[in-house]
C-alpha cells in the first residue's frame, strides 16, 4: 500500500514557472513506478511525465522540453518542474504511482489505467 500527497499548485501568470511535489509513503519506495498526469477543464486526465524506478523517464508531447520529473529517495518524494507555462497548462495536476514491474516494457507509462495509487490532486492556474 502507498499514500501519495501532492503539494505546490499555485495561480502563476503565463511564461512562469513553477514546481509541483509529491510525498510517497507506505510501502519501500524503490518498488514503484511515478507520474504526473493531469486533468484540465472539461477534459479526461491525461499523462504528463513517468519516471521508472531506475529513473528512466517519459514524456508526452505536450509537455517534452518545458517539464523535467523527477524522484529523490532519501526523500521519497517525486517533483515535477514547470517551465514556460502557458493556459492550456491550467489542471488539477495528480501524482500516481504502480509497482514497475507492472508497467516496464507495456508501453503504457502515460495510461491513468496504468496506476492504482493516487493523490488528491493538486491545482496549477496559469493566466496572462
């Protein structure tokens, strides 16, 4: 079992950046997979970034070049860094996590059905 709390959404004004964190507690930290995903206004969530426990990472498109996952274990925590943000980044942004050996190789990293553990959310408001 693993909890997930995410922390650090804010309102920030387009261009800005901002960098989004998420404590994992419970079960050893090593055995999981992380993500990002999030869920826009009147939108499905979507995958945002993956990073495996060997800290091999994935991003989607939308994302590749202005966001940067990424996890400490000392402090069992997942970050994500947010560069360059515009309105279409404006979501409720969630941490989720699965054991790797479930999703390593399947190609399904960015898939919401990938994962079974979830945080609560949290908000990320982006205006000009």
């Amino acid at each position: 079992q693993v909890k997930l709390v995410e922390s650090g959404g804010a309102s920030v004004q387009t261009g800005g950046s901002l960098t989004l964190s998420c404590v994992v507690s419970g079960d050893h930290y090593d055995m999981f997979s992380l993500a990002w995903f999030r869920q826009r206004p009147s939108k499905g969530r979507e995958g945002v970034a993956h990073i495996d426990a060997d800290g091999t990472t994935i991003y989607a498109d939308s994302v590749q070049g202005r966001f940067t996952i990424s996890r400490d274990g000392h402090k069992v925590m997942a970050y994500l860094q947010m560069s360059n943000l515009t309105s279409d980044d404006t979501a409720v942004y969630y941490c989720a996590a699965e054991r790797w050996w479930l999703l390593r190789g399947q190609g399904r990293e960015l898939a919401d059905s990938s994962y079974s553990y979830w945080g609560q959310g949290t908000q990320v408001t982006v205006s000009s």
